[in-house]
C-alpha cells in the first residue's frame, strides 16, 4: 500500500512538472493559433516539437511589387509573449527597404510599438503590408529605401531584377521568374 502512495504521489509529481512547463506566452498562442489562417497569400506551417517557432510562406498579390517571389518568414514567440513581441526574419533573400540582407524585418509593432493587446494575427498582417506599403523613411537596407525615394522606376527595376535571380549589388537572390 505504501509503495502504490509513492507511485502515485511520483505520477502527481510529473503531471505538475509538465503543468509548469507550458508558459504564459505558449498559453496565448495556443488560443490565437485558430486565428493566424485569415490571409490567403500566408501558409503558415508549424513544427510539431517546438509549437512556439513556426514559419509563415508570403506570396504576394498581382498588385505587389514582388509579385512572382516566395517568401519565408520565421516567428520565434517568446515564453513571455504576450508581454514582448515575436522574433521574425525573412529566411528568403529580398531586395526591400524594411528588410535588411541578413532577413531582419522592421515593423514598427515588433519594437517600439508593440503591445501586449497585439497579437500575432496583427505580426502576420504586417508581414502583409511589407508588400503592399513598403516604408523607406524607417528602413533596414539603406540603399534599397534611398532609391526608393529617389528613384522610384530604378526601384522597380531593381527589385525585378532580384526576382530573376543572380547578382544585385554584390548580392546573390534567388529566381522566382
């Protein structure tokens, strides 16, 4: 008898140390994950052993500059989420004014603006807007938003030179055309 109270008391023991291990932030995106499949371009795909690290596939409309690309996006969120924001990169190399060349994204809601009532619905609308309204007054590669500003058409040109893939700037891109 005693040694069935011990068993049971050990069993007791790991549920509560399983219990412990869920965080804050795995508890609310467990409760948005339902919602992150509202954008048509996003395929959102998941690993089964690490549910807090997930990767988004962007692919852009007609009216996109970058219309004809893939993008693959990768969102860490933090065990204190939803208190600090999600870490996102772009794995797939773009010629963008808020993406820099290493695949650090700059949305203003995953630094200076973010709030514990946005979610990650509103990180992947972002990711959205990257393509629709790029910003080259808050840019991360310099020289894609100053000839953004300056050169609009070289702009265009430039960024469907980068969808053929090869070599821009010293940079190589992948084909997408």
């Amino acid at each position: 008898m005693l040694g069935l109270l011990k068993n049971k008391k050990k069993e007791m023991n790991e549920i509560q140390d399983e219990v412990k291990k869920v965080s804050p932030g795995q508890l609310q995106f467990q409760k948005e994950l339902p919602e992150l499949y509202v954008i048509p371009q996003c395929k959102l795909t998941q690993d089964k052993n690490d549910i807090m690290n997930f990767k988004v596939t962007y692919t852009p409309e007609k009216d996109s500059l970058w219309y004809g690309g893939k993008y693959e996006f990768s969102i860490s969120v933090p065990d204190n989420y939803p208190f600090n924001p999600p870490k996102v990169m772009c794995n797939t190399k773009i010629y963008h004014p808020n993406i820099d060349l290493k695949g650090n994204v700059c949305l203003n809601i995953l630094k200076d603006d973010w709030k514990p009532t946005l979610n990650l619905s509103t990180v992947i609308a972002g990711i959205y807007f990257l393509f629709t309204d790029p910003n080259p007054n808050d840019p991360l590669n310099h020289d894609a938003a100053t000839i953004m500003r300056d050169n609009p058409d070289q702009f265009v040109l430039n960024i469907k030179k980068s969808l053929r893939g090869g070599y821009l700037f010293g940079e190589d891109f992948p084909r997408f055309t």
